[in-house]
C-alpha cells in the first residue's frame, strides 16, 4: 500500500494568498512503500515545512499506534516539523529518525505536546529522511540477525547453530528463528533450554533491540556468552506477529486476539502454534529452564520491568527460581535503563484472559522449576533508543547466563 501525497496546491495557494514565496525546494513528500511503513498524510504544508499525520489504520489488525514514513523533497539544512496522533501510544516524547536510509536511527529533541497529538521539530541535513514511532525492526531485520548469530556461533565449541523457519504465518510470510544446540556433555550434566521471543505485539520494536541486544551478548567472547553456548539449547525469534510487523500494523489487540492471548490449546497464530511445540518437546525431554518475552510496556512506565505469573500459580521451587532469575537480572540491567526490582503480576485482575498470555501458559504447561517472564523495556525516554535497547539486551544476557550457570 502506497501513499503519495504532492502538496503543490498549497505554494499556489500560499502565493494567492501573499504567502512566502521563497521556499523553491521541491516538493515535501511522504512515502509507506517499505516494509513496516506506515503513516496517513492529513496536510503537507510546504510553505511553512510543516507535516501532519497519523499511524495508517489497518481495520482488525491491532492499535494504530505504529507509524514510519519516508520524508523526501526536504532542501539539506532546513527544520521539517513534524505532527503526530492521536493516540498517546503513538507519541513518544523523541521520536526515532534517520538521514541515511536506516542505517542508523537518532532521536528528535523533545516534541511539544497537545491533547491529541505530538510536534518534532528537526533540523534535517540531507534531502530525505526517515522518521518513526522508533527504531525500526523489519522482517528482513529478523532474517538477517538469525543468519548473522549462526554464522557467528556455528561450530565453535561444537556448537551447533541453525537458522529456520518458525512457521509460515498465516498470510504465508517466512518467520524467521535460530537455534544453538550445545555438544552432548562429557560430564553428565544436562542440557538447559532457552526460550527467547520479540514482538508478540507488532508495534513493540523496542523489543526486537533488546533481542538484537542479547544475540550480541549471545555471539560474544564474553566467558560466561561461551559458558552459555556450550551447554543451552537456545531458540530465538525475533519477530513472532511479522505479518503486522511486515505491514506496519500495531498488532496489539487485533482480531480476534492478538499473539500474547493467543496461547491456548487452539492457536489462532502459526508462530505460538510452533514456540508451544517446542517448549513441549524441550520440556518434555527434561531441557527447559527459560522463556522470556520481549515487549515495550505503556507510555509512562519509565523503568523497564518483569511481569510474572500470579504467586498462586507458581510451585515452591518456581517462586525459588523466578527470585533468582529477578536477583540476577537486578543485578545486571543497571543502566542507563535500570531494571525496576518490583515485579508485576499478570493473571486474573490483569486480564480475563490471562491464562492465555505467553509466560502464564508456559508456567502452566512445563515442569515447576521453570522461569517464565516478560521483560517491558521502556519505550519513552531519552534511552529508549538502539543502544539503550541493545544495552538492555546484552545485560539481559549477562541474568541469563548467569542464572543458568548456577542451576542444577
Ligand atoms: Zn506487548
């Protein structure tokens, strides 16, 4: 889908009108045409730079809260302003935007808020430039990640590192994950087993970042990375809804639910369908120890945090667990986005659906000792950007490491 939008009727209408006459620039434009572009146009004003527009609606497809458009026309130099919303979700107080297709994401200074929406003022110093909700996180992201922690970890430490296919979502879109296979020990101790997932909830990039984040960690030299490897099966998705990821869709609260209500005997989605399998399969063969789901939480919650199953729904042994696992992490995810040590529940008064949420159905369906949680990295401040998610990810990996090395 393509918007496309020449607002040359209005230097006609500004020159009628005695407006300014010097802008000779060539035309604003804003354009979707990309992977996880999204963005309706409501004015282009090219006298006075100015841009109006709210995330694309996709009816049944979740909150339209994500948006990323391409802005071209602009003279090198000049300050594009740029107005966003409703909805709050969609405004975060910078917004993510990049001169150089992509390759690298920065952050506006501090929009000026109304009611309804958000102003940007940036001054941009090349002829395009892409702005967004933040940090973009497309399926060929996914697919380029999963390849790259393969090439980097397959056979060393007789470790086995294999990129496939998740699942063909339910439009047919590839879903890109990786899997590392420790060698078989030579002392007898078991395998442990990893589960670890981004963007249930498709507007969530942050999400992916910090998944980027721990793949770093997970690639890395760092002793207790290579400690990890060689005795956890790890599996990672970094984009399990990629058909709203693919679209520009928000995802949340789609039709008739979305991926982190869908975990239940009968998945509507293929990608919960296939991480269910394999947590069974892991946990059934005595190998499962984590699962940890990547999200971004509300505009205000401005530490990152776990939600966790109901006390009530935990045994001794996975209450014992889920503190160490929260101890450690505390003790990692230090900053510059510290972790909140004050945990969430997410059972009954959370959601009436809440035994279909990710980590709850995991709890419910694996052995006591295992750990199921969801990590909420802040999405609206200042570090809410690549390196502040992906420094969350890496110290993430550090709890993981960590906790694992320790467990019997
Ligand atoms: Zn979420």
């Amino acid at each position: 889908m393509k918007t496309f939008v020449r607002a040359s009727w209005m230097i006609v209408f500004a020159a009628l009108l005695g407006g300014p006459t010097h802008a000779l620039a060539a035309d604003l434009s804003i354009s979707i045409d990309f992977p996880s572009g999204s963005g309706r146009v409501q004015e282009i004003d090219r006298a006075t730079r100015a841009i109006r527009l709210e995330p694309t609606p996709h009816k049944g497809r979740g909150w339209s809260c994500w948006w990323f458009v391409k802005v071209a026309g602009i003279a090198p130099g000049e300050t594009i302003t740029l107005t966003v919303g409703p909805p709050p979700w969609a405004t975060p107080d910078h917004a993510a935007y990049s001169i150089d297709g992509g390759k690298s994401w920065l952050q506006t200074g501090k929009g000026e808020r109304t009611k309804t929406n958000i102003t940007y003022r940036q001054k941009i110093d090349a002829p395009e430039a892409l702005f967004a909700w933040g940090p973009p996180f497309t399926p060929d992201d996914a697919a380029a990640l999963v390849k790259e922690i393969a090439s980097k970890v397959d056979g060393r430490d007789g470790v086995k590192a294999e990129v496939f296919e998740l699942c063909k979502s339910n439009e047919g879109r590839s879903t890109p994950a990786v899997r590392l296979t420790p060698p078989a020990s030579t002392d007898g101790a078991r395998s442990r087993g990893l589960f670890v997932c981004a963007r249930q909830h498709a507007w969530e990039s942050g999400g992916s970042w910090v998944g980027r984040g721990f793949a770093d960690f997970l690639v890395s030299d760092a002793p207790a990375a290579v400690a990890l490897r060689k005795r956890t099966i790890v599996y990672f998705v970094p984009i399990m809804d990629i058909d709203n990821v693919a679209i520009g869709a928000g995802g949340k609260n789609q039709d008739p639910h979305d991926h982190n209500r869908d975990w239940t005997d009968k998945p509507v989605f293929p990608a919960v369908a296939a991480a269910q399998a394999i947590i069974r399969t892991l946990d059934k063969a005595g190998t499962f120890d984590l699962f940890v789901d990547l999200h971004n939480p509300a505009a205000n919650d401005l530490k990152p945090f776990f939600f966790v199953s109901e006390q009530d729904q935990l045994s001794d042994l996975g209450k014992a667990n889920l503190n160490r696992f929260v101890a450690e992490s505390v003790k990692q995810i230090t900053g510059p986005m510290a972790l909140d040590p004050k945990t969430r529940p997410s059972g009954p008064a959370y959601d009436k659906n809440w035994r279909a949420i990710s980590k709850n159905w995991v709890g419910a369906n694996t052995h006591p000792g295992v750990v199921a949680l969801t990590l909420e990295t802040s999405w609206n401040t200042p570090n809410s950007n690549i390196q502040g998610y992906k420094t969350v990810g890496g110290q993430l990996g550090a709890a993981i490491a960590a906790y694992l090395d320790k467990k019997d």
